[in-house]
C-alpha cells in the first residue's frame, strides 16, 4: 500500500524539481519521476522504492549530502542508501564533471552494488530515459544531438549498450527487456539516419552548388 510517504514523497519531488522541464522541452521533469516510481511499482518495488524512484535524481541534480540528510530524516535510511546508490553525482556539482565520466563511474559502481531495491530503480530510470531517447529521435532525428550538446548520438548508444549489459547479466526480467526494446530502436533509429545522411552526402560529393 502507498501511504503518507509516498504523498510527501511527491510534494517534496515537486518542491525540488516543480520548475525544471526535461531538457529542451516543455514537459515537467516531474513527470519523469512519476514514470520511473510507476515501474517500479508495476516491477513489484515496495512503498521505500518509490519514494526513492521520486527523489532519484534530488541529490546529484544539487542537494548533495545535505538533500541525503533530509531524505533519510523523513522517509528513513533505506529510502537515502537507494537514492545514492541510483546518484551518479553527491559530493559534487554535475556541471564540474563532463557526463561521460559521470557515467563511466556510474558503470564502475554498478557491479558493486547488492540491494535489489537500487538496481530496480535506477533500472526504472534508465528504461523511461532510453524510451524518451527514442520517442524524441523518432521525432527530432539528428536536431536531437544538439540539445543535448555534451551527448553525442555514438556516446549515448555506448552507455546504454553498456547498461543492458549489466542489467540483462544480473537483473533479466520484464524491466529489462523493456531496456532492451529501447535500446534496439534507438540504436536503429540512429543506424538508419546515419546511412540516409551517409548516402545523401555522397550522393553530392563534388557537386557544385546552384548560383545565388
């Protein structure tokens, strides 16, 4: 049962993230969180893990240690260990690492980790990301690389191959193959835009452009 935690759980989500939109749209980043607590739950998570799926992201989006204090006074320790083992920042701002070190130590983490309850929720997040991935390249195509500017296309693909890895080895299950859908169809949306972009390209090699 969700219970008086869970609620809270989502006005303090509100209250950190309520003016954030996901990068480059005009979608509520808390709507973000909302998924990510709803597949938790639907993947058998408990009331402690969808409190963390909704405050996944309070701490390396700038609360640090202090957000972590705060969240194990009121909704207890288990409820902060999942939400640090699911942060790829805490002692730092996010924007003094270049994302592709955050998420090499993020990888490096991983394997260590042993309670379910982390490796359901991050799970959970890297599902939805790599869904939203997709659904706004299906609908952005390459324009999509450059809103996300520190993200290229190659390094995205490699972190998530990276991810199914980890999870299809240690957590295979529904979940997991929801990562892997995502994953293929991102992977072949970009394959398929590379070889069009590609054969245009060639396709104009040499030619000279129309006068003004």
């Amino acid at each position: 049962m969700l219970g008086a935690r869970f609620i809270e759980a989502v006005e303090l989500a509100a209250e950190i993230h309520g003016e954030q939109r996901r990068r480059g749209t005009e979608i509520p980043f808390v709507a973000h969180l909302l998924v990510v607590a709803g597949l938790v739950i639907e993947d058998g998570g408990d009331e402690e893990e969808a409190v963390a799926a909704l405050l996944h992201d309070s701490v390396e989006d700038g609360g640090g240690r202090a957000m972590l204090a705060l969240i194990a006074e009121h909704f207890g320790e288990r409820v902060a260990a999942i939400v640090e083992g699911c942060s790829d920042t805490v002692d730092c701002d996010k924007e003094e690492e270049s994302w592709m070190a955050r998420k090499r130590r993020y990888l490096v983490h991983l394997p260590l980790v042993e309670d379910e309850g982390i490796l359901r929720v991050s799970l959970a997040d890297k599902v939805h990301n790599a869904r939203s991935l997709a659904r706004d390249y299906r609908a952005e195509g390459q324009a999509l690389w450059e809103r996300l500017t520190e993200k290229s296309a190659a390094e995205q693909l490699w972190y998530y191959r990276r991810l199914l890895e980890f999870f299809e080895e240690h957590r295979p299950g529904p979940l997991t193959d929801d990562l892997r859908a995502a994953v293929e169809e991102l992977e072949a949306l970009v394959t398929l835009d590379d070889a069009a972009h590609g054969l245009f390209a060639r396709a104009f090699e040499g030619v000279e452009p129309p006068p003004d």
